[in-house]
C-alpha cells in the first residue's frame, strides 16, 4: 500500500464511495468519534487492501454500462 501513489489510491477510493459507501462512511467518520489520523489512514489501508483483494479474486460486483 505504501508504494501506491495518490491519484491511484483516490480513483480507488473513488470506487469504493460508488460501490461500498457504507463502509468508507465507518472509516471517514471515525475522525469525528475521536479517532487519530493515523488510525484513520490504517483503516483506509485495509479498506483499499480488500477492496484490491477483492476485484483481484473476483467477488465484487463490477458496474456495468
């Protein structure tokens, strides 16, 4: 995850707002309950590090056009 660069963890943020927003709102809101920064960027972590997992494994469902 540390060697993935910005615009490419956005995009991939960006697809998880599209498909799971439930579950980046947990994340995201955990700064409002009293969480850290660094304990927010870890959980983001793993919500990109699944998501990727995920796609790779092919158990999400992919927009269709």
């Amino acid at each position: 995850m540390q060697s993935m660069d910005l615009p490419r963890k956005v995009t991939l943020i960006d697809e998880i707002h599209v498909q799971q927003p439930n579950l980046l709102a947990s994340c995201v809101a955990q700064a409002r309950l009293g969480a850290g920064e660094h304990s927010v960027e870890f959980l983001l972590n793993i919500l990109l590090e699944c998501h990727l997992a995920m796609n790779e494994s092919g158990n999400v469902e992919q927009e269709s056009d």
